[in-house]
C-alpha cells in the first residue's frame, strides 16, 4: 500500500541577505505579530534557543491549533516543523537559498497519510493562500531599509 502525499509549495525571490530574512523567519515566539496567518503561537518547552525538538502550539485563521516540533533547524538555512492528528501527518519548510544578491525563500507544506487527500481539498486554497502571505511578509519585513521588524 503505497503512503498518500499531498503538498504546496511558493517562493518568492527576496531582496535582501539571507541573515536578515532568517532573523525574521526565524523569530516564532513573534509570528502572531509578524504574519497575519498567525494569531497566536506559544512555545511548549519552555524558553532558550529553538533547536531540533522545540515545540510550539500555533492558531490560525480558520484551522485547528495544532502541535509542531521542529524536526531540522539550520540557522540562515532554515527549518522544518511537523505536526500530527489523525491520519495526516503535516510537513512545514521554511528554507531560504541565495540568489544573486537576493535571497529565494521557499515555504511548503506536504500532508501524509490516509486524511492526506481530504485535508487537501477541504484545506488546499487556504493554505496556499497562507503561504503567500507568509512569504509576502516574510519579504516586507526582510526588504525594509531600516531593518525593523
């Protein structure tokens, strides 16, 4: 029996250094205020670097909350979070790669087992949606000359 995979993809070429766009990407605790997908994220284990095994509980429009761990976490490269309910696995990447002077980020999400296919069509257009605003955000904040987020 072979596994279901469904799954999104965007990038977005950034107009900045790749540091800068990973300090902002890069900032959880802070994501309710930096992308409007997020309207409330909170660490589970407690406070200190993120690192490979950190937590988070994170809220979004029109979603079930749910529980990602991070399961790689490459600093300036970036990561990958997975969360778990019944029958669906789901996959999130945030990776950035150098392009010219910008920078190419590239968000996914990839959902596995046997919901994978309903969680697509119930779930496929927002998501998209979703990851275009995060990428959009992720470049507004990351393009500003003053360098605030």
């Amino acid at each position: 029996m072979s596994m279901t995979v469904e799954s999104i993809t965007v990038e977005r070429r950034v107009q900045s250094d790749r540091g800068t766009v990973w300090r902002t990407m890069s900032d959880l605790d802070r994501w309710a205020e930096l992308v409007p997908t997020v309207t409330e994220i909170s660490r589970i284990d407690g406070t200190g670097p993120i690192t490979v095994g950190s937590r988070f509980r994170v809220r979004q429009p029109g979603l079930m909350a749910a529980t990602y761990e991070i399961t790689d976490w490459r600093p300036e490269e970036g990561f990958t979070w997975v969360a778990r309910s019944a029958g669906v696995r789901t996959r999130a990447d945030h990776w950035l790669r150098s392009d010219g002077a910008a920078v190419r980020l590239r968000l996914g999400i990839e959902w596995t087992g046997a919901g994978s296919r309903l969680v697509r069509l119930l779930y496929g257009r927002r998501t998209r949606r979703y990851l275009e605003q995060e990428a959009a955000a992720f470049a507004r904040l990351a393009e500003r000359p003053d360098g605030e987020r």
